[in-house]
C-alpha cells in the first residue's frame, strides 16, 4: 500500500513557511523605513525622498503626489485618476519631477524672437524679444510632475521657476489642464484628453495614436483604473465613446 504523510505533516510546513514568511511580509510593508534606516547606518547622504527598490511608478506616485492631487482635483472638478494617471506618464511620479529640453520648441522660439514666424500657440515676439538663449532654453524646456513646458508660463502669468518649484507646479499644471482640455476630462473623454496633452490634438478618429510613445493613451488608461481603486471619490468611468 501506499504510504501516506502523517497528519501532522501539513501543519509543520505551514508553520515552516509561515516562519519564512513573516519577515519578508514585514521587511516589504516598512521598507520606507528600513531603506531610511539602513542609509543612516551605511552614513549614505541621498537627493531627497530616494525611491526604494521595489515601489512601482504608481506607488511611488501615490507617496509623492495623492493627497495634493486628491484637493486639486475637487477643486478644478478634474479626474483624480487621469491626473494621477498622467503624472505617472509624465515623470514616473518622481518628485522632484525633473525637466526635458526640446530641441524644436527652441528653433521655434527662436523663429519667433527673430520675426521668422509671428506667433507660437499663445506666444508672440513681444514676449520674447530680449531674451538671451539661456532664458530661452528654460521655455523650451518641460518642467513638473506635468511636465508644462516653459513657455506655457507666459499665458498663464507666472514665471518659469513656478513651473519648477514642488510647492506651485502641480497646481499651476492642474489649472493649466483645466483651461486648456479640461472639458474632456469633465466629459470623461479620457483618450482625447491624454492624447491633447501629448501633441495638442484629440485622439484621431482614425484610432492610430499620434503621440511620441504609441502606448502613451493606452498606458494611462491602464493606470487610471489603478487609481480608481485608490480615488478618495468615485470612480472615473470609461472613456471609450464620444
């Protein structure tokens, strides 16, 4: 006959893994605090606010930008998901945020500074005659957990180090957001609205995205149902209709 595992078999190896278990489950649950502790015994110094090994883009978002976005987004009545589904898109919910230059939108500045063209979006030559190449470069630069470009800031009425500091970028990028596309968001017309923020336009009836990243729509749509499982209010709905 075959032999059979005595009765008491099961319960040793639960008690076994659970052993093994445990410190995992806890080392994973603190390791905010565990990563602080063991760079203050090694005598580490870090940028401020390291990411620790293992925290998604979303996570990390959540850590850095939840409770800010969840007032911005009551306040400018946008989504909490696709703000923080566009964040995650933007900078990889890393604060500071960091900053890209774009080599085209300088040629173009300097195209308008020099009255090659007569206007950029809501730009025009007045508002930038005057100004050296190294001011110029900052306008043509992305800055923000929404990465707003710099020369956003002259419609809007604030300066380029607005865009850059952690205390006004968000709420200086929501209300851009808001004025600019936020009829979408409000409408749940969630495709348009990630693909206006890449390239300006809505997202093409043809269904073929023209953003740089091909999976730049798709992705944060996918992030945005992360976010809905975490919103402090309700869910965003779908967006696959206009």
């Amino acid at each position: 006959m075959a032999a059979y595992p005595r009765s008491g078999y099961g319960k040793k190896f639960i008690i076994r893994m659970a052993i093994v278990m445990a410190p995992i489950l806890l080392l994973y649950y603190f390791r905010y605090e565990v990563a602080g502790q063991i760079r203050d015994w090694l005598g580490m110094t870090l940028p401020a606010d390291p990411r620790p090994a293992g925290v998604s883009d979303l996570e990390w978002c959540e850590h850095n930008y939840a409770d800010e976005i969840a007032v911005l987004a009551t306040e400018y009545d946008l989504s909490y998901s696709y703000l923080m589904a566009l964040i995650v898109l933007e900078c990889e919910g890393n604060k500071p945020a960091g900053h890209r230059f774009e080599g085209h939108v300088f040629s173009r500045l300097k195209h308008l500074q020099t009255g090659k063209r007569d206007r950029y979006e809501n730009v025009r030559t007045a508002d930038v005659l005057g100004l050296d190449d190294s001011e110029l470069r900052k306008l043509a630069t992305s800055w923000g957990p929404f990465q707003l470009m710099g020369y956003k800031a002259i419609p809007l009425g604030v300066q380029v180090e607005d865009l850059v500091d952690e205390e006004t970028s968000a709420e200086i990028g929501v209300r851009w957001i808001s004025g600019e596309y936020g009829h979408f968001v409000r409408r749940k017309k969630f495709k348009d609205a990630f693909h206006y923020h890449n390239t300006g336009k809505r997202f093409p009836l043809s269904g073929r995205s023209q953003t740089h990243d091909p999976y730049y729509v798709s992705n944060g749509i996918r992030y945005m149902k992360h976010f809905d499982k975490h919103s402090p209010g309700p869910a965003s709905g779908n967006d696959d209709k206009r």
